[in-house]
C-alpha cells in the first residue's frame, strides 16, 4: 500500500531530521559554521514539507558530514616537536 511506505517516509525523515538537530547542536566547531549546518538543517526541513524523498535525501548527506565531522574531532591529535 502506497500510504504505508509514505508514513514510514515520513517517520524517517522526522526521525532524522531530530539526529540532525541534535547534532548541529552538539557540533564543536566556530559559530559560522554551526550557523551553515542550522541552515542546512531549516532548508531540508521546509523541502520535507514539499517533496519528502528531496527532504530525505538532504538530511541523509547532512547526518553524513555531522557525523564525520564528529569523528573526526574525536580522533587524536599529535603535536609535532
């Protein structure tokens, strides 16, 4: 039934998008570009009210670059002498 994959669309891109904000949030980086992800975040959550598969899409490569930006910064880092 068509209606049940959309709703399952829809509870995967809600569910994402909450991932998303939570880590835009949590993002350890310069207010610039926190403030481009919130963005980010705001564009794929206006799109969902129009074209949820465009919508899903966005949030997914966006979840993408948080979470290695997240890696990332839990890497450790050697200083050089």
């Amino acid at each position: 039934m068509e209606d049940d994959g959309q709703l399952a669309l829809y509870e995967t891109v809600a569910a994402r998008l909450k991932q998303a904000h939570a880590l835009v949030r949590a993002l350890d980086a310069p207010e610039s570009e926190r403030a481009a992800y919130a963005r980010r975040l705001l564009a794929a959550t206006t799109v969902s009210k129009h074209d949820l598969a465009a919508a899903a899409r966005r949030v997914e490569v966006l979840v993408d670059e948080l979470r290695a930006l997240d890696r990332d910064s839990e890497t450790p880092r050697h200083e050089s002498d």
